[in-house]
C-alpha cells in the first residue's frame, strides 16, 4: 500500500516564516526565478543573492553576492528547487546567516498565494489522482525503488525538503544503472542528446556497442554533439526531435539542455517518430525531451513490441508522467519491471526504468 508521509510542523521555522512576513528584519531572496518573483510582489526584500550574477539589479532591486551581506541576522528565504535546493541553504548556513529557510516554508506557514511553480500543480495532482499513483507503486517490486517514489510523493504533499535528504547531483551515473545490464551489441537511442554527454557516458559503459542514434533537434547543440563524439564510429546524428507524427514545430532553444517545444519558440524543428527513422532493432532508450515523453512514446510502439528495449525515461517534467508514463508504456506490452531513480537534490532529474522481464 502507497502511504504518504504526512508533514511534522516545526514551530522554530514557522516563526521565522512569520518574522519574514511581518517584521521589520533585512530580509534577501537567494536566486532568480519565476519563484523569486512570485515571492517578491507579497514581501518587500532589501535585495537578492546571487554569487554568479553578472548584473548588479534584477527586478527594481539590488543584486548581492552573499559575502556582501554583513549583517548575518538577515533572514534569506532560497527559492533553489531544482537542482541543489539542500545545498543552497547549507552554503547559507555555512557562511553564517542564522535565519534561512525555504520558499516551500513560506507556502507552508503562510496564505500566501505564491502558486510555487511545478509543486502547486504536482500537490494538487497527487489529491486528485491519488488512486493512479497508488496503482503504478503496485507495479514496483523493489525496494529502493519503491522508496524513491514515496519520497518524491512526499516532498510534492507536504513541500518539505526533508524528503529529500538522502538524495545527491548525479549527472554521470544517471541513466546507467547496474540493473540496467548493458551487452555487447547494444543499439541505443539518446533522445534529446543535447551536447553528447550521455552518449559518450554509454560508450564508457558499453565500449562494444553497434550503434547510436541521437536526435537533438537543436542545430548548435547537434554541433556540440558531433565535436565531443568525432572519434567514436557508427553514430546518427538526426537533427529532429521525437514525437508521435512527422511535423514542423516551434522551439525554444534558449534553455540550454532543457530547450523543449513551446508555442513561444523562435526557431522551426522538424520532428518524427522512432518508428519512421530507425529501422534496425533498439535495445536501449534514454528519453529526456522536457514534456514530450509521451508523444514520442507514442511514436515508437513498433519498437517497444517488436524489440522489447530496455528504456530510461525522464518523469519530472509534468505532473502526471509518475502514473501516465508507465500506464502508456504498460498499455503497449505489460511485460517489463519497472525501477526508479532520482538525480538531484529537488524536483528534477527522475528516471523511470522499464526493464524487459
């Protein structure tokens, strides 16, 4: 059965929750983002905290890097979620500001409004759907799996970083699991290849490969590609982004490695299905293409029946992919394993393996 941990209430961080709210304190906002700004039309902050910033004012406020703020005293609300959400409020900490907490605890202790981008949705899902998630845990038969998922469900419910206290940054053993068994001969697909970096992690894994497709429809990432995998032989660079049909898209290649299809795009991609460009066999995919996981799933049912690969495909981009993804994928054939695995500190980076029984 899938229980849900419920929220333990801190009554230290619900004060200083209060004090950042009402009192008269220096008050800082660590980082720059949609969050920040949502947080910032409520309170009225002395300025925000970024160590690399370039600029010295980001929305009508000054910019400081931490060690220009004397006064340790100040209280610092992190708006880091992501990636390092843990290590931002240790790296605070360790420079000595007594007064640090999360924007998760601002939404926590407060009837702010804040509407925390991806949580809120991810919250209000895990409530409405809570039968499907339930169902999808069935499926996980082992254990650490299981506790990844319970802890990522956790995290969303109660928006409490504790949850995820046991988990670190792991860009080089993502997708590469032992379980994931890699053979001589394996023909793998990198879909959303961006710079090569994980194809070029599968050749350390797999030095016996057959060949590689890697489809990255964004033309100076391709170029990166093709530099860092020159020496390495049968590679496919497919200049195409993967989805359920042949089609002409808009996409946004300003976000680096998360550069995904948005109506809001400034260049045309072009895209296809698994099915229609690859024609040999697949044994392996990876699939990290920021939301459109289930279109390109649905482009490549020919090779999930008739090759039955092992794939690792990335869950954290919207809020349902815990339940639609493996529902999708089980729909087309039922026999594979399911595993979980998860790569940062915060929001992103979850993996859901599918390994053929």
């Amino acid at each position: 059965m899938l229980i849900v941990e419920k929220q333990n209430i801190n009554s230290d961080v619900k004060n200083l929750v209060e004090s950042f709210l009402n009192s008269n304190a220096e008050k800082y906002i660590l980082g720059r983002n949609t969050n920040s700004k949502r947080l910032s039309k409520f309170v009225n902050v002395d300025g925000y905290i970024d160590d690399f910033a370039i600029e010295t004012h980001w929305e009508e406020k000054p910019i400081f890097k931490s060690s220009q703020i004397d006064n340790k005293e100040s209280i610092i609300v992190s708006c880091s979620l992501a990636i390092y959400p843990h290590s931002a409020l240790k790296s605070l900490k360790e420079a000595g500001f007594k007064n640090v907490v999360s924007i998760l605890d601002i939404a926590t202790h407060s009837n702010l409004d804040l509407k925390i981008m991806f949580m809120s949705d991810a919250q209000r899902e895990l409530k409405n759907n809570f039968s499907k998630f339930e169902k999808v845990y069935s499926y996980i038969n082992e254990n650490e799996s299981k506790k990844v998922f319970k802890d990522i469900l956790s995290f969303r419910k109660n928006f409490d970083l504790s949850y995820m206290k046991d988990y670190q940054v792991d860009e080089i053993g993502q997708y590469f699991e032992d379980f994931v068994n890699l053979q001589d001969g394996e023909v793998f697909i990198d879909a959303g290849g961006y710079d090569g970096q994980t194809s070029r992690e599968f050749i350390k894994h797999c030095p016996k490969y057959k060949s590689i497709y890697i489809f990255e429809p964004s033309e100076k990432n391709l170029k990166l590609a093709k530099e860092n995998l020159k020496k390495y032989k049968n590679i496919n660079f497919i200049a195409k982004g993967l989805s359920n049909q042949k089609d002409t898209l808009k996409f946004d290649t300003e976000s680096g490695s998360a550069s995904s299809i948005s109506e809001n795009g400034t260049v045309t991609i072009e895209v296809d299905t698994l099915d229609n460009i690859v024609k040999e066999k697949v044994s392996f995919i990876k699939m990290d293409i920021e939301g459109g996981e289930s279109m390109a799933i649905s482009g490549m049912k020919n090779h999930i029946l008739n090759d039955h690969p092992k794939m690792a495909i990335s869950v954290y981009h919207k809020v349902d992919d815990f339940w639609k993804i493996p529902e999708q994928i089980l729909a087309i054939r039922d026999d594979y394993h399911i595993y979980m695995r998860h790569y940062t500190e915060g929001t992103d980076e979850t993996v859901m393996f599918f390994m053929p029984r």
